[in-house]
C-alpha cells in the first residue's frame, strides 16, 4: 500500500513542478570586473542593471529577480571559474555582462554546453558573431570590428592618408585593427600591440608614432589605460600635432577624469548620451538624478538587457525552462531600447547605427560626447555570414 | 639615429624609476638582511598619498612632499610593528610574512580609497614636450623623473659613503653585534633604515603616478622588475643597483621598440605583432637568468660596495 502511495506523490510532485518552478524567483548570475583600473567600467554596468531592474519594478515577466555579481579581475580564467561557480552552484537563469572578450571566449564553451540563456552586454569577440554563435547567446552590444570600421569610414572622408594603429594584444586588440583596416583606404605606416593589462606606459610606442610621422593615429585603450593612453600622448606634446583618433577609449567613463585633455577628440560609437528617443531620455535623467554621474555605452547595453530579460520572461509566462520560447522572443528584439532601430541579426549581435561623436566641454563646466553625424545606418557585422544559425 | 636616442631616455627614464625602488630593496636586504615583498605595498602607498594631498592642497609638489613623509612614517610604523619580529628569522619567514603584508595593504587600500583607483594630474606646464637636442622631443615631466631621480641616487650615495650615518648603517650591515656593542642604537639605525628604503620606495610610485594609474596592485608588476634588478646589479650595492637599472631599463625599452619591427622581416606580419612584445619583455629575464649561471653574486657584488 505504500509503495502506489509514494509512487502517487512522486507523480503529483512532478505535476507540480513547473507550478512551483512559476513561483521561484529568477536567478541572474552578473559577470564583470569590479577591481582593478578597469572596476569603473563594471560599476557602471552594475548601476545601468540596477537601474533597469527599477524601471521594471524590481521583477521580470512578474518574478522577483535575485542578481548575483560576480568580479572576473580581467582574467579569462577567473572569469570561466566565476561563470562555472554561477552555472554549476548558483544554478542561474540566466547569466548577463562580460566587458572583455578573452574573458567571455573563454566563458562561452560553459555556458552554450549548459544551455544557460545569456546576454553579453560589452565583449564583441569576432568569434562570437561568427562561427562559435548560439542560440542561447545573445549580445546588446556590437561585434568590436563594427567601432573601428566606422571610424575609418570617417577618416576616410576626411582626407587622412597615412595612419598609425596602437591597440593591446588580445582578442579585442586584434578585432580593433582588423575593423579598421576593413574600411580604411589610406596607408597603415605602423602598428603596434602592447601586454594586456599591465603595460601602461607607452614611451616606447609614443617614440614610434612620432618617428613615423603619420596623417593621423588611431588607438583602442578601453578604461583606466585609455586615460593613462591619452595623458602619455599629451605629455609627449604630440597632442595638436598628429589628430588622434579611438575607439572605446574616451567614453563618458573617462572623460571626467581627461577633461580638457580629450576635448574635441572624435570617435563613433552605437549609442551616445544625447540620443533625442524617449527610452534613451529616461535612461539618462534617472541614471544622472540616481548616481549623479552619465552613464557609458557599457551601461547603456546593459540597461537594454533588463528589458530584453523581461520581455523574454514575460513572453513564456515565467516559465524559464521554456528556452525555445524565450529565444525566440528575444531575437524579435520586442523591447524598447536606448537605441533606435535595434534589431538582431541570424548571429544574435545587433543590426544597428553607429554615429560620429565628439567630446566637447559644456556651458556648465561639466564634459560629454555629442552626436554630430550618422556614420554607417543598419550596419552589420561582417561575420553573420559565417554563423551557421539562420 | 635620432629615433634610437629618444628610445633610449626611454629607456633612461625607466630605469631612474627602477632606480628608486631597487635602491631601497637593496639597502634593506644588504644591511638588515631581509626579503621584503611588502616594497611594492610602500611604491603603491606613495602614489596614493600623493594623489590625495595633491587633490586636497590642489598642488603636485606639497602633495609629492606631504606624500613623502607620509611614507617614510608609514614604513616605520610598519616596522615596528610588522618587521621587527621577522629579524634573525630565515628568508622562507621573511617571504611569507612580507607577502601577508602586502595581501594586507592591497585590502586596506580598497577599503580607504574604493577599488577604482585615482589619478594624479601633472601641473600644465609639464605637460608638455621639449627639444632635447635639435630633432628630438621629449616629455618635460620624463625629464623631470630622470633628473631628481639623479639628485636622489647621488643624495643616497653621498649619505651612505660620506655621512656619519653612513657610516654606521655600513658598519651595521657588516657587523651586526659589534656596533651594538659600541653603544649603538642598532634597532633605531634599522628603523631608520626601513624608514628611508620605504620613503624611496613611495618617491618612485609617486614620480610614476602621473604616468601610469594609481591602482591596487601597481606595485607588484614593477617589484618583480626591481628584484631582477638587485639579482643583475647584486644584492646590497647601491651603485649596482644604479648600474642594474638603466640597464634592465634600456633593454627592456629597445626590445619593445625595435624586435617586433626585427621580426617582421623574417615573419609575417601577424605573427610578428604577436610574438613581438612577449618575445621583448623576456629579454631582460634572459639577462638575469645569463647573470646567474655566469656570475652568480652580480655584476657588483656586496663586498665591493
């Protein structure tokens, strides 16, 4: 007799399951670097999540969220053995972040074999838009060759014939230059890598630029090294005597601390502050009123991941076994972003604009990047074709 | 050839800053007969103090001063209470406890000034650069590193060999017992000593600040140059340590600059750009491994000084 019995409540639990699993809250495993010369950029991410959790009453698809922040030190091996510990112990949802493509390649292996959903809101690893695309990934950011080509769009049109390229040697150091040269017409008269991230002097390099006498020079130093970058160049007086050009190096995270220093500097990028949409305005002002500072690009794709997350949650009604569901609603890309015309391409990056932005002092003393131009409309990477998703 | 000067007061710049700090690890390893770690702890105190005086008093030079007594009381404090029961221990001891004492400054850094790190911003007019001589430019404040870094080493050598302190930190580091037993405060020389490696130490990261972040852990990258440093020159010599370091600094600066453009005529280009700046910073660690199998005590060994 008590054999069916037990056999009967084994049945009800397991009716019972996707009821229950309607009522537990979803897990979000957050990986980015909260230390180091870097921890600003995830600061900033953090806040831009936070804030959009707020704007959606704290809940996604009507579950209470718990996120989980994890710091990858900007190692790929810290931060596999973090993305691991979130999959394997925390048993996330869903897993959100990465700023730095080594650190995210070296993650994705884990999360496509655990099936985790996944929203990479900076890393644009080319490998990522092309050949090691899935299904369960998705990005709110860009493919790193998109800024660099837009650049050299630019440069072009501006007459520049001869440039000098300066980039870290990593994964996204590489993707910058190739970018660059994809669109660039002119001659390339010097390039140069340097480690990844503990060189932060450029005297070296800087004697090189000035050697070599280009048009003009472009760089890729995202955070505390791009401000040290841009420093080093203005000591070696070659500031007002070769233009610099970059990408992902004076953003709205370092230009407090560069002030003058990068005023007029010009680079393109798929999301500015001053963007005229409403989702955009809102973002803004509430980010500035909460933390009394401009949010980056790096929060920007990461506060339109909330809104991803909740339509995707919304759509299979809470239930986040339903992994089918939700990707299909997320490559609609239904949900209101900071960005105008956001769609996803077969290799889930986005299909987006990229503008001409410049730094510029404002009336009240205090700094930021305006939009002057549109660069590229609908750009797509160039690797979609070598995803095998259609 | 104008191209290949200005690489060298790169080079030159780099190693005045190693300088500094490998002044300060060889006195206290050569007289007090200690393995420090926690030196980087006391080049990355110097750059923050400097920066927060710098902010407060809105000046780089009384926050530089301010910084620098604030080191040199911090490495006595730490002295006093840290190092001194590590005396007469064996260097595995020393290896340990100073290292503790690093993990330790790095999460009291984090928790005074946050994890982000700062920034220490140079007076206008050092930002800039000037004719050297007729063709070749170079940063004012880089000039400026090089030549109080000058002032300070010829200071140290003259305090060391012509001074009655000196003389007494000398006789320290060759007998111990004997110049106690001459009436000597041999534990307040030893605290000085610290004192003053540790002041040189915050000096080098507060010199740097302006170049480079100010940043948890920026000390340790350049502490492993600086041991290399007192390996090549010889631990305990001064003028070693002088010699060590404009040469690890002219080397390590020229392999950047001149062996990934060397390669790249034998490999191709991506190849090249990959292998070039790892296969440049090993350079100098070929250099000390050379040193070691060769000439074991040093280029300047200890008993010379």
């Amino acid at each position: 007799m008590i054999r069916p019995m037990l056999l009967g409540s084994a049945v009800l639990a397991l009716v019972a399951m996707p009821a229950m699993s309607q009522q537990k809250t979803v897990k979000i495993g957050f990986v980015s670097s909260f230390s180091g010369p870097v921890a600003v950029i995830g600061n900033d991410m953090r806040n831009s999540f936070e804030l959009g959790l707020d704007h959606v009453g704290r809940k996604l698809g009507g579950l209470p969220v718990e996120v989980i922040y994890e710091d990858d030190e900007i190692k790929p091996d810290v931060g596999l053995q973090k993305t691991q510990k979130l999959i394997q112990s925390d048993h996330v949802d869903f897993l959100v972040g990465y700023i730095w493509s080594n650190v995210m390649l070296a993650s994705l292996p884990a999360m496509v074999d655990s099936k985790t959903m996944t929203v990479i809101t900076n890393a644009g690893a080319s490998q990522l838009a092309g050949d090691q695309c899935s299904p369960y990934v998705f990005s709110t950011s860009f493919q790193n060759d998109q800024v660099p080509a837009a650049v050299g769009t630019y440069m072009n049109t501006k007459g520049i014939k001869s440039v000098f390229l300066m980039a870290p040697n990593y994964t996204a150091g590489k993707d910058m230059t190739t970018g660059f040269k994809s669109t660039f017409k002119g001659q390339i008269v010097g390039e140069e890598y340097t480690r990844w991230p503990d060189q932060l002097d450029f005297s070296a390099e800087l004697s090189k630029i000035r050697a070599a006498k280009p048009d003009a020079v472009y760089v890729f130093y995202p955070g505390g090294p791009g401000v040290q970058f841009m420093t080093q160049y203005a000591q070696a007086g070659l500031k007002g005597q070769i233009p610099l050009y970059s990408g992902f190096t004076v953003d709205d995270l370092s230009l407090p601390r560069l002030k003058d220093l990068a005023v007029g500097s010009q680079s393109a990028m798929m999301w500015v502050s001053d963007l005229p949409n409403d989702t955009n305005k809102k973002f803004v002002s509430d980010y500035k009123a909460k933390y009394k500072t401009l949010p980056s690009f790096y929060g920007a794709d990461t506060y339109d991941a909330v809104a991803l997350l909740n339509d995707a949650v919304t759509a299979v009604n809470g239930d986040l076994t339903n992994k089918e569901g939700m990707r299909k609603e997320m490559e609609k890309a239904n949900f209101k972003s900071v960005r105008d015309g956001f769609k996803f391409n077969n290799n889930h990056v986005p299909i987006q604009n990229f503008y001409l932005e410049e730094a510029r002092k404002d009336d009240d003393g205090s700094y930021s990047l305006h939009t002057l131009s549109t660069i590229v409309k609908d750009d797509q990477d160039a690797y979609h074709t070598q995803c095998p998703m259609k | 050839m104008l191209y290949f000067i200005e690489q060298c007061l790169n080079g030159v710049q780099l190693g005045m800053l190693l300088f500094l700090l490998a002044a300060g690890l060889t006195l206290i390893f050569g007289i007090m007969d200690l393995v420090n770690l926690a030196h980087g702890s006391l080049y990355m105190l110097g750059a923050y103090f400097a920066a927060t005086f710098a902010e407060a008093t809105d000046s780089f030079v009384i926050g530089a001063i301010l910084a620098l007594a604030a080191t040199f009381v911090s490495g006595v404090v730490l002295e006093i209470i840290a190092i001194r029961p590590l005396y007469g221990r064996n260097h595995l001891d020393h290896v340990l406890g100073t290292f503790g004492i690093l993990i330790f400054f790095n999460d009291l850094v984090r928790l005074i000034w946050g994890p982000a790190g700062m920034t220490l911003s140079l007076p206008s007019e050092m930002l800039n650069a000037v004719q050297v001589i007729p063709g070749i430019y170079y940063p004012v404040y880089r000039l400026v590193i090089i030549a109080v870094s000058l002032a300070v080493g010829a200071l140290l050598y003259f305090t060391v060999m012509r001074t009655r302190l000196g003389m007494l930190i000398r006789a320290g580091a060759s007998n111990r017992e004997m110049v106690g037993a001459l009436g000597i405060n041999i534990k307040l020389l030893y605290t000085l000593v610290f004192g003053l490696g540790a002041a040189l130490a915050g000096f080098a990261g507060l010199m740097q600040a302006p170049i480079l972040m100010v940043q948890i852990g920026m000390g340790e990258n350049i502490l492993i140059l600086a041991f290399v440093v007192i390996i090549i020159g010889g631990v305990g010599s001064i003028r070693g340590a002088f010699v060590a370091s404009i040469l690890v600094g002219l080397i390590d600066t020229i392999g950047r600059a001149f062996v990934p453009d060397m390669l790249r005529s034998v490999l191709n280009a991506s190849g090249a750009s990959t292998l070039g700046p790892a296969l440049a910073s090993m350079l100098i660690y070929v250099l000390m491994a050379g040193i070691l199998v060769f000439r074991p005590e040093g280029l300047f060994p200890a008993a010379t000084r």
